[in-house]
C-alpha cells in the first residue's frame, strides 16, 4: 500500500505534536514542509518546551524539508498580494503543493474552501 503525500505547514505540524485526535490519520503519511515552516513551529516551540524537546522536534522533522525556486516565489507573491491574510510561509507551502500536486495539509481558516486543500481542524 502507498503511503499518501501532504505538504504539511506549520499549523498541521503543531497539531500533531499537540496530539489532536483529528491529525492521526496523516501521522504514517509522507511529509514535505519547507525550512520556513520548521521556523514556524520551532518557535512556538520554544516557549513551551526544554531544549532537548526542541532540539528533537528539529532533529526529526529537518528531513522533511524541501526547498523552492524563484517561480515558486512569484507564485506565492501573486498569491499573497491576493489575499493579504495568508502568511508568507503559508503562501510558499500551498504553491508547492499545486505544483506536486498534492494536498496542502492545515486548519488555517483561510484555506477552508481552497482547491488542493486538506482541511482538519
């Protein structure tokens, strides 16, 4: 059986180490997320966790990371001047979902209802 594909931003990620019931499905599935969104979480990390902790969360998640070109950068920005709401990060993640053609994993309110996307609250 193959493992399902998500581009899980930051909001998905936080969530799981959270332990919402609601993200186990996706836990076996193969994640991409970009730097910037590992600097996302890691940072809310950091008021809540030792340093051990976060230094695991990164550890474990760094290779997950996938990086961006500059279409992907135009893309985003056209899409940010768009909707002036979504956050840069968000804006990156969701263009390399469409472009690889998978599901942009969030429960960002702002995605509820977009094409391509996953959405779990």
């Amino acid at each position: 059986m193959t493992k399902a594909v998500y581009f899980f931003d930051s909001y998905a990620i936080i969530e799981i180490i959270k332990g919402n019931k609601n993200y186990e499905k996706y836990t076996n599935s193969i994640i991409l997320t970009t730097k910037l969104n590992l600097f996302e979480v890691f940072y809310s990390l950091l008021r809540y966790l030792n340093e051990k902790e976060y230094n695991t969360f990164l550890d474990r998640y760094i290779k997950f990371t996938v990086d961006f070109d500059k279409e992907i950068i135009k893309e985003a920005a056209k899409l940010k001047l768009q909707n002036k709401k979504l956050s840069m990060t968000d804006c990156i993640g969701y263009c390399l979902a469409n472009k690889w053609g998978i599901k942009f994993l969030t429960g960002d309110r702002e995605f509820e209802g977009l094409e391509n996307v996953e959405f779990v609250k």
